[in-house]
C-alpha cells in the first residue's frame, strides 16, 4: 500500500534548485554555446508561428502602402493632365496669334501696292441675311470714315462702308443681293458690273451678251467706274460662263477672291489727297 502522504523538498527548495541549474545552464551556455543548435531547432519549429501572427500587420502596411501609392499617382496624374490642360490652352493661343500675325501681315503686305492710305480695322459683328449680307467694324466718324468708302481684305474686295456710327460702321458685302460693283475683265478690259447673289462663294454677271469674250478663271478687277472703288483691285475670277441662244445675255458666275467667309481684319481705302490749290471734286 501507497502511503497517503509523500514528504518531499519544500516548493522554496526546488525553487532554488531551479535557479542554481537555470544559471548553471546559462554560464555554460555562455561560455561553450553548447544550447545553440537547441536555440536553432527551436527557432526553426517557431518562425511559420511568428510568421503566422505577423501576417495582419505585414497585410496591414503593404494595403497602407498601396493605398498611399495610388493616391499618390492618381494626384500626380492629376497635376500632369492639369498641366497638360494648360500647355494645350497656350498652344492654341500661340496659334490663334500666329494666324491673326499671319493675316495682319497678309493685309499690310496687300497695302504696299496701294496708291492710297489704309486703315485697319477689326470686325466686331456679323449680319447674313439672305437679303443682307453687313458686318460691323470698329472704326467710325472719329476714324474718317465715310460712307461708300472701299473695303478690302488681303486677298481681293470685300465690299463699301454702309453706314456710319462715331465708334463702328456698316459694311455691305459685294455678296449682298442689292449690291452691284463696277468691274472688268483684267485680261481685255471687257466691262460690265458684278452683282451679289446673297452667297458668300459667289458674285455674277448679268450684262454680258453671248458673244463677249470671257473666259473660266479670268480674274475679274474694279473698273474705276462709279467713282467710289479705284481701279485695278481684285474681286474675283470666273468660275463658269454659259451662253444659251434664247438669251440676250451670257450666264457668268464669279468666285470672290476675299474671305467673305472668314473676315477678321479688313482694309479701308482712305480717300484719294486732294493737292493743295486745287479742287476737291
């Protein structure tokens, strides 16, 4: 028989004996390393469990990190596409002064060969009517302009001043119904006058009989006739001349050589200098 009760060392001796063995252990340790390749079995079995408990946190900061990585791209693309917008919106206004610098040097180009002063001015409004084809300018009375002086672009003639305000003022265009200009054929000096037809691409000639001789691509020019135009200024060239032999008079339509389609800036023909002692008719 068991006896009921085991006498043994006390819990504060085997407490002891614990820390002499513990400290025995950890001397010749220290000194051999003779608990190292235990250390190493022990830390290999241990790392997938550390591994295992650091996942959340490694999840954790590669998702904080990706996150911050997105944002930082979506705002830097962002910046870039704002930057873009901006270089775009320069560009286009670099070539919106690069064709307005095209064009002015188009019209002064145009006027060297003018006997007479011109003045510039820029259009500020337009009016296509079918019935009437006017553009407002802004030159006025406090410009000398008057009415029926001669409008041009640089390319050919554009129509005459209509009427007059003291900061703008009208202009009909020779494509206007009611319009009629002067003109002749630069080739022959054959004269007759060209009409509008309330389109922008086309002018014609009504008076012409069928035996006139006037050809496709003629170029078409002011005759001086009427007193308002000069003569010599370009209108338009011939697209096409049709005679029929029912009628009196051939059927000629002309192309406009100014931009009535795209007028900007236009020229206004000064009047003519009076010399000095003689009369101004």
């Amino acid at each position: 028989m068991k006896p009921l009760f085991l006498q043994g060392p006390s819990l504060t001796a085997r407490l002891i004996l614990l820390l002499l063995i513990s400290v025995a252990l950890m001397t010749v340790d220290h000194r051999q390393g003779l608990l190292e390749p235990v250390r190493q079995v022990i830390s290999t079995a241990v790392h997938p469990i550390r591994l295992v408990a650091s996942l959340p946190t490694t999840l954790l900061d590669t998702a904080s990190t990706q996150l911050t990585s997105r944002r930082e791209l979506l705002a830097e693309n962002a910046r870039l596409q704002e930057k873009q917008t901006r270089v775009e919106a320069r560009l286009q206004r670099l070539d919106a002064l690069e064709a307005e610098n095209i064009r002015l040097r188009t019209l002064l180009d145009s006027s060297y060969d003018l006997e007479r002063p011109v003045l510039i001015a820029d259009l500020i409004e337009v009016d296509l009517d079918p019935f009437s084809h006017l553009i407002e300018i802004d030159k006025g009375l406090q410009d000398d302009v008057y009415v029926g002086q001669p409008v041009i672009d640089g390319n050919g003639v554009i129509g005459q001043v209509d009427r007059i305000a003291p900061l703008s003022a009208t202009v009909r265009l020779i494509s206007d119904p009611s319009h009629g200009l002067p003109v002749q054929v630069n080739r022959n000096g054959l004269r007759s006058v060209a009409f509008g037809t309330g389109r922008l691409d086309t002018l014609t000639i009504r008076t012409l009989p069928n035996n006139a001789d006037i050809r496709a691509d003629d170029l078409i020019v002011t005759s001086g006739l009427g007193g308002r135009f000069p003569s010599g200024y370009p209108v338009a060239r011939v697209k096409s001349a049709q005679t029929d032999p029912g009628e009196p008079f051939s059927r000629i339509e002309l192309e406009p050589l100014g931009a009535l389609d795209r007028i900007q800036e236009v020229l206004l023909i000064e009047r003519e200098q009076t010399p000095e002692g003689t009369a101004d008719e």
